[in-house]
C-alpha cells in the first residue's frame, strides 16, 4: 500500500512527460498501478470479511431455518459424524455413509447443505464410504456436543433449543440416527408347528452405539412415539438397541423404512 504522497509523486512525473516505464524504473511502482492511479489516485477502501450470518450466535438465538432437516442431521452427527478444526477459524463438519446406499448420501448432502450457513456441502470419496463435509466457522455453535474425543468417552447432552426441535420432529432424528448407527434387517428363527420345524422370519431394527447417553436419547425418543424396544448386549455390555415387535417395527417402517 503506497500513501498519498508516493502517488501524487509518481503522477507529477507522469505529467512532465515521463513515459510509465521511465517512472516505473525510477520509483520501483509497477506500471499497472501508476495506470491506475491516473485513473483513480484514492486507495480504494478495504472491506472486511462478512461472517456468516448464524442462527444461534447472533443477538438473538433462534432455532436452524429447517428445523426437520437439522433433526435428521444432528442424528447423522451423533452416529458417524465428526467435528475437526479446519483453516484459520473454521471447523469442518464430516459425516461418513456408506457407499452401499446413495439416497441415504443425497439426503445427507441435502441436510448439510440446510444447516450449513454458507448453504454448501461436498462429497469427498473413500475407500467403500462417502464423507458429505460442510465447513463452516459456526458448526460448534450448532453441535455444541463438539469436544475433544470421542463421542462415547464424554457427556453428550442435547442443548434445550435442541432438544425442543428433537420434540417437535422426533421421527426426523431417529431416522438420521438408524441412517447413521442403524439398520433394517430379516431375522429368522424356528419353530415346531403341527410337530415340524418351520422356519419364521420378522423384520427387526437395530440401532447400535457405544455410548449410553446416544442410545438414551434414542431411547427416549422412541418412547415418545410409543416404540417398544429391548436392549441386546454385546459380552454383557448394551451397544444394541432392538425394535422387533411386529406394531412398532410397523410403525417404524411408515416413517423410516430401510436404508437406501
């Protein structure tokens, strides 16, 4: 940045007759700025960086514009989504889907394009998954259980805003949580009927995390929409939650229904 002077300096020479070479030579200028001096000689005024405009850090906190769509995502988030530090200030948003089904990863890439305030998202391939990553300054302020570690070594609780838009769209966040740690599967069992073993086969969901409080707030959700479920451990430990009696595996099939 040259000052006043230094232009008005170089713009005498100029209008003595000075070719902009000549000039460039004696005062280190570039030619293209002396040009534009003759032009214009005022600096033009330097414009700060707008931030992103953030539902939950301006003056007053309000709930995401879609807040259906950030229910379903904040289920994604709790499964196999991360929070990293990215450039400068900003963090990167991650959210790993398998590469088995690709209406699952649109729907992905929809939810995070919502909730990111710059309205972007991008697919990044790997090895069998897809990671649909949004950066922004303002994930934390929106996932505010980010934290060092992971997510089933610390408290993970949900933030009252949060948990007032879980309520009022509690089927979005337990299908972003079965899209994320969940499943839809054939079980099959036998039995003896008439003195012969027949084979019987149900649907039964699954929904499968380390951490007690995720699969509590799953939990809770569930009994809110009058879901029977069961736990299954795992050497004794209850990573699995099971969802087989046939009228709430129907009722979950309305509004879930498989991965795709």
């Amino acid at each position: 940045m040259y000052d006043m002077s230094t232009r008005k300096r170089a713009l005498a020479l100029v209008c003595r007759g000075r070719s902009l070479n000549s000039v460039s030579k004696e005062t280190g200028i570039s030619r293209a700025a002396i040009r534009e001096w003759m032009v214009r000689i005022e600096p033009l005024p330097r414009m700060r960086p707008q931030r992103e405009p953030c539902c939950r850090c301006g003056p007053t906190p309000d709930w995401p514009a879609d807040p259906a769509a950030y229910s379903y995502l904040l289920g994604l988030y709790l499964g196999d989504g991360c929070i990293s530090p990215g450039a400068r200030t900003g963090y990167f948003l991650r959210i790993a889907c398998a590469d088995a089904w690709p209406g699952l990863i649109d729907a992905c890439v929809e939810a995070v394009k919502e909730a990111n305030p710059s309205g972007k998202a991008a697919r990044v391939q790997a090895t069998g998954h897809v990671s649909v990553v949004g950066y922004s300054q303002h994930w934390p302020c929106l996932f505010p259980q980010h934290g060092p570690g992971k997510k089933h070594d610390r408290k993970i609780t949900l933030e009252l805003w949060q948990q007032e838009i879980v309520d009022a769209h509690p089927w979005e966040f337990v299908r972003g949580l079965i899209h994320s740690d969940g499943c839809r599967i054939t079980n099959w069992t036998t039995r003896i009927v008439a003195g012969v073993k027949k084979r019987y086969e149900y649907p039964r969901y699954f929904f499968t995390n380390k951490s007690d409080d995720i699969r509590r707030l799953c939990t809770d959700t569930l009994d809110r929409l009058g879901v029977q479920w069961a736990n299954c451990t795992r050497n004794g430990i209850p990573f699995n939650i099971s969802i087989a009696r046939k009228d709430s595996v129907a009722l979950m099939d309305t509004h879930i229904g498989p991965k795709y």
